[in-house]
C-alpha cells in the first residue's frame, strides 16, 4: 500500500506541475514572422526612425533659408504721421541684393550643408540601431524558445525515468531514496521549465515592443539561430568601418563644418557690398503716392578696426577646428576597439558552437547508456540523473553559443556601419 501511496503522489506531482500557469495567459497566437519582416515592422514603427526623419528635414531647411540669404530681398515701409502741422504720408519699396559678404554667406552655406549631411548621416545610423535592436529581439526570442525546449525536454526525460523507478520502487529491486531523489529532480526540471517559459514570453513582450505589436500578442519567429558561415577578415572589417560608419562619417562632416566657421569668424575683417534699389512716394493725402523718386547704389562697408574682435573670433573658430579633428581620432579608435571586438566574438562563439555540438552528442549517447544500465540493474540512479543533468547542459550551452555567435555578428555589422 505504501508503494501505490508513493506512485500516486508521484502522479499528482507530475499533474500539478504539468498544468500551465494560468497567469501566462496571452492573446490569441499572433504572425508568424521572419527577421527580415521583424526588421521591417521596426523600421515602420519605431518613433526613433520619425523623430530621425523630423530632424533631416529641419536641417533641409535650415539650408534653404542659408541659401536664401544670397538672394534678393524686398521690402516695404508704410508711414502715416498726423501732427498739429497737418498729415504726412509716406511709402517707401527697397531692394536689397548681396554681392559679397566677405565669405560669410557662402561659409554658412557650406556649414549648413554639413549639417544636413550630418542629419541624413544620423538618419541612417538610427535606421542602422533600430535594425540592431530589431534584429536581437528576434534572437532573443530564438534563445528563449530553445531553452524552453531544452527544459521540456529535461521534464520528459526525468519524467521516462521516474515511470522505470516508481516500477523497480513496485516490485522491490530498488529502494525509496532512489524514488524520492527521481521525484524530487523532476520537481526542480519542472520548475526550471517554469522559468524558461516565462523567461521566453517576456522575451516575445520585448520583441512586441521592439516592432511596434501590442506586448501581449503571441508573434512566432519564423526562422531558428543560424550557424552559416564566416569567412570576413578582420582588416577588411576595420577598413569597411572606418571608411562607413555613419557616426565617423558625421566627425569627418564636423571637421569641415569647423572649418568653413574659420571663414565666418574671420568674415568681420573683409569688406561686404550690395545692391540697393528703391522707390520712394511721399504726399500730403492718403493714401502718399503722388510725389514718386527713386534711388539705385551700391553700399560698401568694411570695418577698419575692432579692437581685436575678429582676431579673436577666427581663434576660436580655429580652436573648435582642432577639437573636432581629436575628436574624430577619438571615435575612430574607439570604432575600431568595438569592430574588433566584435570580430573576436564571432569568432569564439563560431568555435563554442562547434564544440557544444559534440558535446550534445556525447550527452546523447551517454544519458542513453545510463538509462539502459539502471533498467538493466547494473546502472543506479545517480548515473542517470547526473548524464540527464550534463545533456541538459551541454543542449544549453549549444543554444547559448548559436545566440551569441548571430547576436555577435549583428553587433559586429552595426559596427562597420553596414
């Protein structure tokens, strides 16, 4: 009686422990995604790429209205004075052109040029991150689900053997600490499971959130953790990087933006010059244009002397020239720390993924002699929970080497600013 005691708790362990937790209810199961297709949904709804987009066109403008500045303008001017003496009205229609201005214009034309250049630059390394982030959401997802896998399969395995202990247990030929041991190694597969599968549905919220779905839909990745090839070379990485990586691009973009601020400072010691033409009407009675004259010149101003002013200026347009250029160096080898490091994990997950699948096949093979000795009755218990323990092991660690070995080579293509 008590060994079908012991078998019935054994059952309603395993029931209660198989029931889902009611808690993980999500939607109904939602698409049925690819990488590619995930990418794109980030890419169309993420706020980043608009806010990217909101910020190009600022800089568009801010172009345009440099290169108005070389244009004509027009103006006119009203003037209605009534005083003791009587009524005055007068009207005035002036033309302004530029015709140099010492290099101030066409320098902020070249900076603002830059600055659009820098923006479109910033566009594509936030469509570059949100592709990054998009894309290990997605492994995200493939780890979990594979782990959870590794850890159902863990239940059913120790599950198989408790059937054969509780049957040796029922007959005699194995004693109770074996069967409480097989119980309670099931309880803790069992609880690992639970983890891992919470563990994956927080990982799908994540990816959710990532694409722009609501957190609680239940989207599939299509696709499993990919081991193709590698064959880059790690000087044509740094030197893909180095000649494409949007934010080093945009340090090249500053530099030169400095520079053209050198001319801008120093514009003040140059004389400007323009065109002017008007017509002027002026009258006693509203609405002042009987009288009509008309004028046309040329203005010339050039300042002969500042106190130093300008000198002053071109300094520290010539001292933010320098820390541009530092600052370029900078970002150049800090890019090339991170290309390269990201080079070398690929590289190590690459060897970690060859190895782990040997290992899982080794783990294979002995947690099935473990079993066949123990059903035999020349294995005992601890040799088979101890091979299940190592092929659950060996099974994490091949998944933890295919995430690492796809996230590792997304990271690395981020950093060449691919």
């Amino acid at each position: 009686m008590k060994r079908v005691r012991y078998g019935l708790t054994a059952l309603a362990i395993l029931l209660l422990l198989a029931t889902p937790f009611a808690g993980w209810a999500m939607e109904n199961t939602g698409q049925e995604l690819t990488l590619p297709e995930s990418i794109a949904l980030a890419l169309k709804n993420n706020p980043a790429m608009q806010i990217a987009e909101a910020d190009r066109q600022k800089a568009r403008w801010a172009l345009e209205q440099a290169k108005a500045a070389k244009g004509p303008s027009v103006g006119l001017t009203i003037n209605d004075k009534h005083t003791s003496e009587g009524n005055s009205y007068a009207n005035n229609l002036a033309l302004s052109l530029p015709l140099y201005s010492g290099g101030l214009l066409e320098s902020s034309i070249d900076q603002a040029k830059e600055g659009w250049f820098s923006a479109e630059l910033a566009a594509r390394r936030t469509e570059q991150q949100v592709r990054l982030n998009a894309a290990t959401a997605y492994y995200d997802v493939l780890e979990y689900r594979n782990l959870l896998q590794v850890r159902k399969e863990s239940v059913a395995d120790l599950a198989a053997h408790l059937k054969d202990v509780q049957a040796q247990y029922d007959v005699g030929t194995v004693a109770k600490p074996d069967l409480l041991r097989s119980e309670v190694e099931l309880a803790n597969a069992q609880q690992e499971r639970i983890k891992a599968e919470n563990a994956y549905r927080v990982a799908v919220a994540t990816w959710n959130n990532v694409i722009g779905l609501p957190i609680r839909e239940a989207t599939v990745a299509k696709e499993e953790l990919a081991n193709d090839a590698f064959n880059e070379k790690v000087e044509e990485c740094l030197q893909y990087g180095e000649a494409n990586r949007p934010d080093l691009l945009q340090a090249q973009s500053s530099i030169r933006a400095a520079q053209a601020g050198v001319t801008v400072a120093s514009s003040s010691a140059r004389p400007t010059a323009s065109l002017t033409a008007g017509q002027n009407w002026q009258d006693n009675h509203f609405p002042g244009f009987s009288n009509s004259t008309w004028l046309a010149g040329i203005n010339l101003t050039w300042s002969l002397y500042d106190s130093g002013q300008t000198k002053d200026k071109e300094n520290q347009a010539l001292a933010t020239v320098d820390k541009t250029r530092q600052q370029y160096r900078q970002s150049l080898d800090n890019a090339k720390l991170e290309m390269y490091q990201q080079y070398l994990n690929v590289q190590e997950a690459q060897q970690r993924i060859e190895n782990s699948a040997v290992a899982v096949t080794k783990g294979e093979e002995d947690f099935s002699i473990a079993k066949l000795r123990y059903q035999s009755g020349v294995g005992t218990n601890l040799d088979v929970l101890d091979a299940q323990v190592a092929l659950a092991q060996s099974k994490t660690n091949h998944t933890q080497a295919l995430y690492d070995y796809n996230t590792a080579k997304a990271k690395l293509a981020f950093a060449m600013g691919k």
